[in-house]
C-alpha cells in the first residue's frame, strides 16, 4: 500500500506529457525504495514502459498501441539530464547525413559527460567522452561531417559521398557560421569541402 508521498509521486509521473524521458534520478528528494516501487507499479498498470534501468517513457499512445522515442530523442533527454553535450559519430553519423544506408544496431555519440553505454531493446547505445574541440563547430552539419568523414576515411570517399556532401552544403543556412567551421577542420577534409563552398558562392553570385 502506498504511502502519502508515494501518492504524489505516482500522481506526479501520471501526469507527465506523452512521450516523455522519465529518469530514476529525477526523484531523488523521494527515498529509494518509494520510488522503485511507484515505477514497478506504474510499469505493471501500463502506464510508463522501462527502456534500460533507470529510465523509462510515457509513451503517447495510438490505435495501434505506444509510440516509442526514437533513439535521438533518448539521447537528447540524457543529455539534457547530464548537462552533457553529444555528437553522433561512426555509422550513427554517416546514416544521420544520408551518407550511408546502414541502419545502426549500435548507435554511438561522442559526448562531454562520462563514457557509458546502455541498451534499449535490440540496440545499444554509446556514449565515449571526447575532448573539448570536438563540440567546437558552430554548425550541427560541420561537427556531423568531421565525424562521418574520420568514420569513412580518406581513401574511402567516393564519388557518391561527394555528391551527397555537396547537397548537404548547399543547404547549410549559416553559410558565415559554415565557413568558420570549414577553416577548423582537419586539413584533409577541408581540401573536399572548400572547393564546395566556393562551388556555392559562386553559384550564388551568379544567381544574382
């Protein structure tokens, strides 16, 4: 039977919006014990779904039973919980920019916080701390590209990642922040991106 604050905390996770990341940890003013035993409860009703220990979702529900999260938004949700910043990298990365088709069993980010991993279902994912430089590109696209080019490598890139890549910039917004972030990049990647850039001020000057 619970106990008055066991009430409020059940009342409270009850109430949390559809689709919400729901961490142990975000109780800790609650004892231990209570809370294990409020999310077991709320686990066996139906109400949230356990991903990994410690954390679990209240799915936003259809016809066709629970909405999972998607894997990107477990992690966004660590994330924010860690006050860590994250970046795809290997496949995860290759397959967020359409450069590879591949879908990751695996999906690894390189991240400020600690190194973990967890495994949700049938996947697993990676967290490895990396160095600061890392998270130094302004553009999403940019610190995206570093990683899935270190994941391709050098005599690896072809005809068809080129092309793929030559889309990518040209629809990069922030060409000033896009720029910036070219001349920080490792000198071999910046030798295939560069030549784009122009490509696109170019084209740019021409269309005016």
């Amino acid at each position: 039977m619970f106990k008055m604050n066991d009430i409020t905390l059940k009342e409270r996770i009850t109430r949390s919006k559809d689709n919400s990341i729901i961490f142990r940890s975000d109780y800790v003013q609650y004892h231990p014990e209570s809370v294990g035993n409020v999310l077991s409860e709320l686990v066996r009703e139906g109400i949230i779904i356990r991903l990994s220990p410690g954390i679990y979702v209240k799915p936003k529900m259809s016809r066709f039973g629970a909405i999972m999260p998607t894997i990107e938004e477990i992690v966004k949700a660590i994330a924010e919980r860690d006050k860590a910043q994250v970046l795809p990298s290997g496949t995860t990365a290759l397959n967020m920019l359409g450069l590879s088709t591949q879908i990751p069993m695996t999906y690894s980010y390189l991240t400020s916080g600690s190194s973990r991993s967890l495994s949700i279902g049938d996947r697993k994912i990676v967290f490895k701390r990396s160095v600061p430089k890392t998270f130094a590109y302004k553009t999403k696209l940019t610190a995206l590209l570093v990683q899935a080019l270190r994941s391709i490598g050098e005599e690896n890139i072809e005809k068809d990642h080129l092309n793929r890549i030559r889309v990518l910039i040209a629809k990069e917004k922030d060409k000033d922040a896009l720029n910036r972030d070219v001349a920080i990049m490792p000198v071999w990647m910046r030798k295939i991106v560069k030549p784009m850039l122009d490509e696109r001020e170019k084209h740019e000057t021409v269309v005016k």
